[in-house]
C-alpha cells in the first residue's frame, strides 16, 4: 500500500446494496400523496431532501419547491427564466432551508430565497483561473445531449465535474491534456480543488490527473463538505504519445487537509502496484469502474464490475 494519508478498506458492499433494492416495497402505499399537477413529461421527476420537501415541475407554477400535501413553498420559474441558461431543470438537488441547486442546459445555479446565483455558465469565466478559460458545453451536457450532474450537500456546497475550454487549456498528441476540473465550496467561494495536468496525490512523482477524453471526473460531497473524486492518474514519458502506466483512483478532499488518495487500482506495471482487494487471496485492483459515492461518516463505496467494497477515511 502506498504511504500517505490513505484508507482501511472493509467488508464487500454488494450484499448490501441488493438487500437495499427492496426497502421501496415496504413503504405503505397510504404514504404517498399528490404535491401538484405534474408536466405529463420526463420533466416531472421530483427531487427530494431529508425533510421532505421535494423539487418539482408542474403545470400551474413551473419548477417549484414544496412539501406533500402542503401549498407551493417557492416558486423557482421566474429566475429559472431571467437567467438565459435553458427551461428545462436536468438535474436537481433539494437541500435546507428553501435552498436549491439545479443544474440548466447552459448552467449551474445555486437558488436560495431571495439569493440566486450563477456557480457556471456555458462559456462563462472558471474562477481562480487566467481570464479567457471557460465552461465547456460539456460541463452540463454530454456529446449525445443526454445531462450531467453535480453534487451539493444539504448546507449548499456545491461540488461540479467541468470540462475546460479557452485560455489555458494544452494539447499533446491532438488531446487536451488539463482539460477538466473539479470545482467545490459555497456561492461565495466556488473553486478548483483537483484539475486534470495537475499532480495526482499520493501516487509516485510523475503522475498527473489525465484530460476528459480519456476518463471524466465522478465527484460526490457528504453532508460536512468531504468531497469523493473518482478518477484516472497518467505517467508520461515524452516525447513518446504513451504513457508508461495508467492508475484508477478514489481521491478525498477537505479543505484542512487538502487532496489525498483513498484507493488505487492499476491494470499493468508495478509501480505502483494496485491495492490489495479485501476478500481475496492477494488479488489487487486492477480499474474502479462505479462510483464513488460518500456517507456522512466518510465511508466510500466503490465498484469494479459486478463488486462493490467500502472504505472508510482515516
């Protein structure tokens, strides 16, 4: 196992996470009550929080915010109109206090009672970043047109897997090769923790976070802000267009304690070498190809193939 600040890696997950999949059918039919006429579209899905209040399209209002059986609490259209970003919500996180993300067509927008703002527009400034380098198209959508997603904690911090375009942004062998980054913290202090070109923590000198043609970044945050990054480490040796090894990673980030690797897992080459899988007799990862996803207490799901293991900071 590589040094630094790395995790314990426990018991397999799969088991768990099939015996979960029928937690939906004990759930009493009486429960579930009508919040609104719905859009007769995919626009209908409502997104919820822990206190029940849910997201939501609906013909009278437009996107709202509202609890089950209780008027409209906010209603969400009107800046979701003004704001030049695209109708229509594709992705959608409720968190407290009336606060809401959602991420448009052309943006991302962190919607709070009488407090709006734009986090990333489609061509729009990256903060912390030369003048000239923006959001890519493909921050908020993907080639074939389908969404993406970010992620926010119930609190409002906000964690967005962006692609790069503009000043800045290098090529070797017809790629770009920084890209992408992974962009985190409230409204008013939205900024680049990990960026593709950059040194990948906790692996040996020479490793960087690769561009988004080859692997996009996945992120997740927990409720106190720890940010799980999913993502692919290359080592270069110019002038050749190889690398000399890829390495699979799960990386977790703080603002105390910075970036720092979790697990690793590599499909060729020794240095590094993947670690060790638990429940095997020595085998080692060899690629995480699901994932990650983070609980409040800092444990890690991850997934290779049909497998599943938890890991727990440390």
């Amino acid at each position: 196992m590589i040094p630094n600040h790395r995790t314990t890696i426990r018991a397999p997950l799969l088991a768990v996470l099939i015996a979960g999949g029928n937690l939906a059918a004990q759930i009493p039919t009486a429960t579930w009550k009508a919040i609104a006429p719905a859009f007769p579209a995919s626009f209908d899905t409502p997104f919820v929080n822990d206190a029940g209040q849910a997201a939501y399209g609906n013909k009278t209002n437009g996107f709202s915010l509202g609890s089950v059986g209780a008027p409209v609490q906010r209603t969400l259209q009107t800046f979701i109109a003004s704001a030049g970003l695209g109708l229509d919500v594709n992705y959608c996180v409720a968190g407290e206090n009336g606060r809401v993300g959602y991420l448009l067509e052309r943006g991302l927008v962190d919607d709070v009672p009488g407090a709006q703002k734009i986090l990333a527009a489609r061509d729009g400034q990256v903060p912390g970043l030369p003048a000239g380098a923006k959001f890519a198209a493909l921050t908020f959508q993907n080639g074939d047109g389908t969404p993406r997603y970010f992620a926010m904690s119930p609190p409002g911090i906000f964690v967005l897997p962006a692609v790069l375009a503009g000043t800045g942004v290098a090529v070797s062998g017809g790629k770009a090769i920084n890209d992408q980054a992974v962009l985190r913290g409230p409204a008013a202090d939205f900024k680049i923790i990990a960026r593709a070109g950059d040194a990948a923590p906790g692996l040996v000198d020479g490793f960087v976070f690769a561009g988004q043609a080859t692997r996009r970044f996945d992120a997740v945050v927990n409720r106190s802000g720890v940010t799980a990054i999913r993502a692919r480490a290359v080592h270069w040796n110019p002038p050749s267009p190889f690398p000399l090894q890829n390495a699979e990673g799960i990386w977790l980030h703080d603002p105390a304690g910075g970036l720092r690797l979790a697990v690793t897992a590599v499909s060729q080459g020794a240095n590094p070498l993947g670690d060790t899988a638990p429940g095997t007799d020595g085998a080692r990862f060899t690629d995480v190809t699901q994932g990650p996803a983070i609980t409040d207490w800092q444990a890690v799901g991850i997934g290779r193939t049909n497998l599943g293991w938890s890991t727990t900071a440390s």
